[in-house]
C-alpha cells in the first residue's frame, strides 16, 4: 500500500511529514503527488483517502500519539535506570575503596607516604614522629594477630552459652508446668524435649535465613556507603543535592581534584608518580563563612605555583576568583588556603559599627572592617602608622575617613587632617580636628611641612618627657593622666602632593625620622596615595609603617610599591583585586596575626548631590565626649611674621673662633636657624657662590677643604658697619 500527500494540503502539513518521517519523505514527499511508503500501520478508516492512502493528518495524528509515548518511556527510563546506574557504580566504587583501604591497611601505606614525604623535604622532626608511629601500628597489629584465635574462642563459647541458657530455660519452663499437672508420663516428657528442639531448630533456621538474607543486604549497603563517600564521584552519579554540595562544601577529595588540573607540570608528575595531598589541617568550617584547609605540596612545587594558578584553582572549587586565597603557609613545603562561601564576594559589608558607637580606644583597635572570613578588622592606632594606596575611585578616601572616624572617637585622640586637594571628603570632621588644612594652595604644602617638623620634635620632647617618668612608652594609663602625652593622630590625604612638591625630600626627611621614633611615644602618622613612585610615596615610609592598604593596583610593582618590596612575589596580589568590581575591598598587612587580610572596608555613607555625610552626626557624639585638654575645632594658627636673618652675622655666631670647612657650615647653619628655609637647602658649595657673589669673600681652597675664617667674617660685618660713616 502506498501513501500520498494530499495535492491540496498546506506547505505546512507536507512540511510536517518530512519532519516527522524523514527517512520516508526526504526525496519524495517534497513534491506533491509523489507517492511515499507508509511508516507504520495505516489508522481506521476515518483518516484515509477512498483509495486507501493515509492522509498527511493521519500521519501526523499518529506521530502525536507516538511522541508522547516515546517522551514517557524516556522519563521512566531516567526516573528508573538513572537511579539504579548510580546505585550500581556506588557499590562497584565502594569495594574499590574497601580494597584500597585494606591494602593500605596491610601494606602501612599511609605511614610508609608520609614518612617518604619527611625524607624528602628534610623534616628530621616530622621523619621521626612518622617513623615511631609506624611501628607503634605494626606493634598493635601483631597483638590483634596474637589475640585473634582467643576472640574467636570466645565468641564460639558465647553462642554456644545462648543456646545452653535458652535450652535451660526452656527446659525449666517444662519442669513448672509437670510440678503444676502434678507430673507428667515418659512420653509426655519425650513430646515435651522433642517440641523443645523443634523450637531451638526452627529458631536457628530463622537465624540462618535472616543472616543469608540480610548479610548481602548489609554487605551491599555499606559497599553503596562507601562508593557514596567517595572522594570525587562524576556529575551523573550524583544527586541534586550532591551536585550542589559538591558546589558548597570543600572536602580533602575536592581540594585534591582541583590542584590535579591546575596545569602545573611539576604537580602533574608527581600525581602520576603517585603522589597524594597531605592535610596538615583538612578543611574546617569557619565561623560559618567558609573553610580553612593547610595541606603539602610535592617537590618541585612551590605556594607561589598555586597563588598564580588563583583562577583557574577557584574555578576548580566552584567558587569566584575573589573567595579562594591561597598564600604560604609558616610551616615549609604547605599552603594555607582559604575557600570562602559561594557568593561572599559580592556580598557588601556590614553597617559600619563607628555610627553608633559612643565611644573607640585607639590603644585598643578601631573597626576598619571585615575580613574575607567574616571576622572584624580592628587594630590598635597607637604604635602603628598607616599606608593607604591603590587607583583612583577604590575606596581610598572612605577608609582614611573610617579610620579618622574611629579615632575621632576616643576622648584623647588629638587629629591632625592634611589634605592636598580641593575635596571635602574631612569637612564633616572639622568640629573635631586640632588642624584642618585642604586644597592645593602652597601654603597648605608648608603648613604640613612645619607639622611634621614640630612632630619630630614632640618625638624629641616625648622621649625625654617619658624617661623622666621612668616609662616605656606612652600607655592609656599615662595619656589620661598626663596632658601632654595625649595621642596625636596625624593624616596627609593624597600625599604626593606633599612629597612632590619643592619641599618634598625635606617633608620626607621628617616623616621618615619621627616614623622611626614615634612608635612609643603616642604619636600616629598615616598618608594615603593614588601612585607609588618614590616622589609620592618614599620606599622608606612604606617599610617603616605596620600598617599597609593597597586597593586594585594594575602591576606588581605598585603592589610592592604600597605593600612593600617581594609582597608580589610572596603571594600578597592586589593585582588580583579588580578594579571598579571590588571597590571597597583591600588587601592589608600588619592588621593582624596573619600574612594579609582580604579586607572589605566599613562604609560611612554620603550624598554627593545634597552634600549629606553620615560622619557628621558621629562626630557631634564625639563632641560630648572629647577631653577638655584636646584641641578641637581646627583653629586658625597666630601668622607668624617672616624674619629676615643675617648671613654674615649668623656664620660669625656658629663659627665662634674655630676656622670651619665650608661643607661643614650649612649644618651650623640650619641648627642655628632651623625655622629659616634658605639654611635647610644650602650646601658647601652654594655657600662659597653666595659668599662671593653677595659679600665679595672669596674661600680659599687650602689643602681643598675651603676653610671659612671667622675672623674674614668679623672684617666683613665691621667693614659693613662703617661703610655708611665713610660715605
């Protein structure tokens, strides 16, 4: 029989029957008329042609009833043979783990690896711990072995005393009922020991077809167990819920499995040559926002390997590149990896606790914020300076004034705010301040010049202020009882002004000398910056501060430039930080215990538009509370007029009647007169120019250490004096 398209059906119904038969009418029925063989049985009567040909909706109708078919026998299939696939390969895997386990078991595999583990990394004291635990293990084995066939004795005796006992008590039950008949014939007692041991036999053989039945029942359960707690498993053998664990929870298999496809050559050999991660600390769960694991690497294998495979380790994990940090762990040849929760890194942190806070102690810790693991940042101001740095628009600004802020709210604190910029990110601060300057006017440059000068000599004055105390270094203790030793909080907000400026390497000089000292004495200096280059920053501070922030940076060498030199190289990247993405987030040192901290910064919200800051009301609360001592309200410092000073009267006051080399006179020079800038930049050979061209004396060169002569000196100031009574 054959079957033909309908000459008047639609482009749509020949369409359908090429679509669901296309083995019949790829060639044929994509010209109408043509005659096409029937797929299947041709349907009842109603939906075929009065020549017997099946219709296009004959088909169709039958390829409707067809495909639900099909999609159900598919859902039964994957409702029933998934499942038991997956119940099948557990089982299979379980025993695979029996068998590994028992292999190791008697091999003492797992001693024997980690003994050749010490060897090779040199660990003596790790060689011989795992060497006395492995024969600890043989001694305990060979005393199993020795106790066995006593343990089998003795649980032969004990079933053996069971049915003794039950027999017994069988047999008492049969004593009272004959005592209570008032006795029984022989043949009753005969019936009696007989239904006795048909009870015992029927109790065993119930025994022994439960224990038949059950025993593969038991066997094949723990197998599933075992498979099921497998290490890794592949996506079809598991669950939703496993998949979505597996996309959770960090286990020592997941670990495993992601640095077996890191991509790392060395690691690869030593996988294939049989190499399995050691877990100094296998992963825990931390104060419920991730897990902390520290494991070892094989030879050849360096952390820094793992910290520049970050991505692809994260990807690995299941988790964004910002939740896995992996760093140098303290013990050699182990990582200390971190594996946040999924979805941690977008999460913002929480309301920052400075806008209802009463009162901060900056000896004790000022909340920056918290902590990749959840935990809050807050360490001591006093006896640690600070770096800021990272690109425009991170976050550098909000966290000097998180910082500020704290500070702002201890009683004590003395603030001082520098900033080089027409900004008003401190103007809300202001009530608050001892010193206010900002904008990009020189006389702001200066003003922070003679700050650090007069910091360095409150060092001076601290240091003697505290030995005559018979102190340390400057506590709370003595800070509330002695006025002068209140701490003072300095900040010089984008600091390359300062340190680019004319008077650049004379700031820096200062800042660098009171860093040195300041430590003891109260005193707290921080600077934040967009750039790291030397005139912007000094390498000097940086290395000298305990504190450093650095937000997204482009290259390592910016990292290293606010972080310090080798922090790259050491795993600490805000190069992995990026930008506009994890603004708000910082990478500090210093901050506490641990190498860094992934930092996502306490936000004192404002409203650029309505010029509203969230700082304001915090600091009017700081106002109530603030010690009468401490300066507030930045007033304006008295002016101080210029005085012009005298060249030759000054040299004949520091040369006295000793002939001076003339490099050595500019020192005299500036000790004599340190207010007096032209004395800060002199040098020996400006000073002879000057000589010349101004006074007209000329320095000899004697023995090439030009020699200033205070007598030619003396001459030049008499000839001076009396210059205008010969005229």
């Amino acid at each position: 029989m054959t079957a033909t398209t309908a000459p008047g059906g639609t482009p749509d119904e020949r369409d359908a029957t090429v679509l669901l038969f296309p083995t019949a009418a790829r060639t044929d029925a994509a010209v109408p008329g043509t005659a096409v063989e029937p797929v299947g049985p041709v349907l009842d009567g109603e939906l075929v042609d009065e020549d017997g040909t099946a219709t296009v909706p004959a088909l169709r109708q039958r390829a409707g009833q067809l495909v639900p078919q099909a999609r159900q026998a598919a859902a039964v299939a994957a409702t029933v043979g998934l499942p038991v696939a997956r119940a099948a390969y557990k089982v299979w895997r379980g025993h695979g783990v029996w068998i590994g386990s028992m292999w190791r078991a008697a091999t003492f595999a797992y001693y024997t690896e980690r003994i050749d583990a010490a060897r090779a990394q040199g660990d003596v004291v790790a060689l011989a711990e795992w060497q006395d635990r492995l024969k600890d293990a043989k001694a305990t084995r060979r005393q199993r072995v020795m106790t066995a066939p006593r343990a089998i004795i003795a649980g032969v005796t004990a079933a053996l005393l069971v049915v003794v006992i039950l027999a017994a008590l069988l047999f008492l039950i049969g004593v009272t009922v004959w005592l209570w008949d008032g006795g029984w014939t022989w043949d009753e007692w005969w019936s009696f020991l007989a239904g006795t041991g048909n009870v015992l036999g029927i109790a065993f053989m119930v025994a022994l077809q439960a224990s038949v039945f059950a025993v593969p029942v038991a066997w094949l359960v723990g197998a599933y167990r075992a498979g099921a707690r497998a290490a890794t498993l592949p996506g079809w053998a598991m669950t939703a819920a496993q998949r979505q664990d597996t996309h959770t929870v960090v286990t020592p298999g997941g670990i495993g499995q992601a640095l077996a496809h890191l991509g790392i050559p060395a690691l690869n050999r030593a996988i294939k040559d049989g190499w399995t991660v050691e877990f100094a600390t296998p992963p825990v769960r931390v104060n419920g926002k991730g897990y902390q694991a520290m494991f070892s690497l094989p030879l050849g294998v360096t952390p820094d390997m793992i910290s520049d495979k970050r991505d692809v380790l994260a990807r690995n994990l299941h988790r964004d590149p910002m939740e896995v940090w992996p760093n140098a762990a303290e013990r050699a040849g182990f990582v200390d990896l971190w594996v946040a929760d999924p979805g941690s890194s977008t999460k913002p942190a929480p309301e920052c606790p400075l806008l209802t806070a009463s009162r901060v102690d900056i000896f004790d810790g000022v909340p920056l914020g918290v902590s990749q693991r959840g935990d809050v940042i807050a360490p001591a101001l006093v006896q640690a300076n600070v770096v800021y740095g990272g690109m425009m628009g991170q976050g550098k600004s909000n966290a000097a004034r998180v910082t500020m802020l704290g500070a702002a709210l201890d009683p004590l604190a003395e603030l001082w705010v520098f900033v080089f910029a027409g900004n008003g990110d401190f103007d809300a601060y202001q009530p608050r301040l001892a010193r206010y300057e900002r904008g990009t006017d020189p006389s702001v440059v200066d003003a922070a010049l003679d700050s650090l000068r007069e910091l360095y000599e409150e060092v001076g004055r601290r240091e003697a202020r505290l030995a005559e105390l018979g102190a340390k270094k400057v506590t709370r203790g003595l800070a509330e009882k002695h006025t002068d030793l209140r701490p003072i909080v300095a900040l010089f907000s984008e600091c390359h002004e300062l340190f680019g400026s004319a008077v650049g390497e004379e700031a820096a000089e200062f800042a660098v000398q009171t860093l040195r000292r300041a430590r003891k004495t109260g005193i707290v200096l921080m600077f934040d910056t967009q750039s790291s280059r030397a005139d912007a920053i000094p390498p000097k501070i940086v290395e000298l501060v305990q504190i450093n922030v650095c937000f997204a940076v482009k290259s390592w060498r910016s990292n290293d430039g606010f972080l310090g030199d080798g922090s790259f190289q050491a795993g600490i990247r805000a190069t992995e930080l990026r930008a506009g993405r994890d603004r708000g987030t910082a990478l500090i040192t210093g901050a506490t215990a641990e190498r860094f901290e992934i930092l996502k910064w306490f936000y004192v919200p404002v409203d650029d538009e309505t010029g509203w800051d969230a700082a304001t009301e915090v600091i009017e609360r700081a106002m109530t509370t603030v010690h009468p001592a401490v300066t507030t309200g930045s007033p304006k410092r008295p002016e101080v007029e210029a005085v012009q000073r005298d060249l030759l009267e000054d040299l004949a006051d520091v040369l006295g009647h000793d002939t001076v080399p003339v490099a050595d006179v500019p020192a005299l020079l500036a000790k004599h007169a340190p207010d007096w800038p032209p004395y800060r930049k002199l040098n020996g050979k400006q000073l002879r120019a000057l000589l010349a061209s101004e006074y007209g004396l000329k320095v000899p060169s004697t023995g090439n250490r030009y020699p200033v002569d205070p007598v030619t000196i003396r001459e030049a100031l008499a000839n001076r004096a009396t210059a205008d009574l010969d005229e």
